[in-house]
C-alpha cells in the first residue's frame, strides 16, 4: 500500500512531461519543414545588404604632426613640411620667413577618417594619420588642427590629438630594427564633426534595398520576404542589386521604424559556383555549389637531387704534383609513389569533390593547376577567379 501511496501523484507528472516532450518535438519537426535547409543558414536582410542612402562620407585632409624625438621629415628633403611649418607659425603670431629652419621634430601627414551617415555637430570620429615625407616614425607626436574636407571641398570636421602608432623603429650602428608600420598611426575619436550630412531619411516614399553581393534570386527572395510580412505587394526586386521598398501609408513619417521590422527579417542568400585561387599563398576557396561532370583524374610527381660533395685530391709525397679539388656528383631521379588514375562522378558536391582530390595525395598548389585543368576540360561547372 505504502508503493502505491509513493507511485501515483507521480504518473500525471511523467503523463505531463511526455506531452510536453511530444509537443517540443512536434514544434521542431514544423520548424523544420517551414524554413528548408534550418534556421541557421538564413541571413538577417540588414546582414546581407545596405540602405541607399545610408553610407559613410570619405574625409581627408593635410597637417602637420609635432613633438617628435628627432624622428620627423628632414626639411631639405621635404620642402613642403618646411613650407608648412612657415605658414603655421606665421599665423600664430612668429615671422620665420627667410631663416632656414632647422628642425627634425615634425612631418607633415594625410588625415583621413569616415564620417558616418547621420553623424552631427560635436560628434567625434576616429582618424588616421600617415606620413608623406621621409619621418622615421610618428611615436609620441601631436597632429595639429587639421580641417577634414570632403569631395565637395567643405570642411566637415577638425582633427587633433595624441597620434597612438602601433609599429616601432630601432637604430644601433651595426643593425636596426622595425616593426610594423611607424610612420602610420591613429587618434580615437580624433576628430570632431563641423558640419552635418543633410539627409531627410523619415520624408522618403520608396526605398532602396542595396545588396552588397548582387544576385537576382537573392533580391527576390528578399523581396518575398518583406511582401509576406507586410501583408501586401509593397517590395519589388528591380535588378541583381537593388529592391525598392514603397513605404505603406501607416508607416508615413516613421520610416526608420519600418526600416528596423524589414531589416530584421531573414532569407537564404544565393550565390554563384565559384572557386577563388591565391596562387601566392596556395589558397583555394570553393563555394557550396560548386559541382563537375564526369572526369577522370592523375596526378603523379618528378622529383631530380643533384648533390654535389667535391672532394680533395692531395698528391703522394715527392710526387712533384698540385693538391686539388675533384667534383663528385650525385643526381637521383624520384617519380614519386604510383598514382592511380581516379574517377569523379558527374554531379558531385564539394564534399566529394574535395575528397576525391584529397585521394590523390596532393599538395594546395598541385590542387590549383588541377582545377583550371577541370575548367579547361569543361568539366568544372563553376567560375574560377585568380587573385
């Protein structure tokens, strides 16, 4: 009686949690059937795409870099620094003109820096600093205002600060030491912006989708994707790179907010068969469509070793004869192991493209001369791009 009592208010808990299990699985298996290929392999829209409109703006500008250890632009090489140096002191108040100057403790830089989309008055952005005469090394200096012009030739930010190089340079008198790049440095929220980037972004009635690898079965998918959610035909892929977004009447004036439901939403990018080869580094890529026709495959390797260890012939002695050198040489011819000749089947995947070279034995670079060999045969279904 007492095993009973212990056993039955446990059945409706284990009655409960096998409904709950059945339910899980039930919900997984519909997960499953409504997104093919799983979840995990669909992108975010704003992932896979820009907003038109929604850019960075490039920025650069001229100036000098100050309070250097001796490492500046040698003025006689660099006329230009010396120029520089010149106008700025005359501006604050110290005529140098006619006297040669003689300092090695500035150079004169390009500031470059991105102004992002929407950034305004007094806002900072980081830039970069590099060097255009002869300075050794940028350590420890300070870059002077600097105006940042865009491509219309307004200034749209001031750059200043402490210049943070990563490189160092070493000097003894007998070897000297580099690392990384030291005439090249950066300032954290170095700049500050000046003049605002107008873009009335909320009064727009269309907008563009720009896809950052354009592909049309991507741009419709896209589009597809934004038309179910909206309820209606307001999406409408025009090229491989661009779908046009009508914005709906309720969402009039709050564009932004329609522009962070439609981003959000997520597709499955397609892509074209292509294999990218680095012939430098022996870097092959290859892309998940990527398929052959039926090819026959041999790969086999000549390896000649020419040693020579010369060797000393001394004369007996009272021989009246010359110690010389005698050359030995030794060349040894290797064909390497005997490769089969191995067969891939039409249709395969990459998987099984890859493990059918993999078979062969051979090395990245030998696997480059045999794919353009496959493309070359025409049985390479697949774009082969050398870097």
């Amino acid at each position: 009686m007492s095993a009973s009592r212990h056993l039955t208010p446990d059945r409706p808990r284990r009655a409960l949690r096998a409904i709950r299990a059945v339910f899980a699985a039930s919900l997984v298996a519909v997960a499953t059937i409504a997104l093919p290929g799983g979840a995990l392999a669909q992108s975010r829209i704003k992932d896979i795409a820009d907003i038109e409109g929604v850019r960075d703006n490039l920025l650069v500008g001229y100036g000098l870099v100050v309070g250097l250890n001796g490492t500046g632009d040698s003025l006689n090489n660099a006329p230009f620094t010396e120029q520089s140096l010149v106008a700025m002191l005359e501006r604050l108040g110290v005529n140098s003109r006619g006297s040669r100057l003689r300092t090695d403790n500035v150079a004169a830089v390009m500031v470059t820096a991105n102004l992002p989309p929407f950034a305004r008055q007094g806002s900072r952005v980081d830039v970069r600093v590099s060097a255009i005469g002869d300075a050794e090394s940028l350590l420890g200096g300070t870059l002077l205002v600097t105006p940042l012009l865009g491509a219309d030739g307004e200034i749209y930010s001031v750059a200043q600060g402490q210049v943070a190089v990563g490189g160092f340079s070493a000097q003894g008198q007998g070897a000297s030491i580099t690392q990384g790049v030291p005439t090249v440095g950066r300032i954290a929220s170095g700049a500050i912006v000046e003049r605002e980037v107008t873009f009335a972004f909320d009064s727009l009635e269309q907008v563009t989708i720009a896809l950052r690898n354009p592909d049309f079965t991507t741009a419709q998918r896209i589009a597809s994707a934004v038309n179910a959610y909206m309820g209606g035909a307001i999406a409408k892929a025009t090229d491989p790179a661009s779908v046009r977004v009508q914005v709906p009447a309720q969402w009039q004036g709050d564009v932004a907010g329609l522009m962070t439901q439609i981003e959000q939403l997520r597709v499955q990018p397609d892509q074209v068969a292509k294999v990218v080869i680095d012939e430098n580094s022996g870097i092959i890529v290859m892309g998940e469509n990527v398929r052959i026709d039926t090819v026959a495959i041999a790969q086999g390797n000549l390896t000649i070793r020419i040693t020579e260890t010369p060797q000393v012939s001394q004369p007996g002695p009272f021989s009246q004869g010359q110690t010389a050198v005698v050359p030995r040489t030794n060349i040894q011819v290797d064909q390497g192991e005997d490769r089969k000749l191995a067969v891939l089947p039409k249709g395969v995947t990459l998987q099984e493209l890859v493990d059918g070279l993999n078979m062969l034995g051979i090395s990245p670079r030998d696997m480059i001369s045999i794919l353009q060999a496959i493309k070359a045969a025409g049985a390479l279904q697949a774009e082969i791009e050398v870097m």
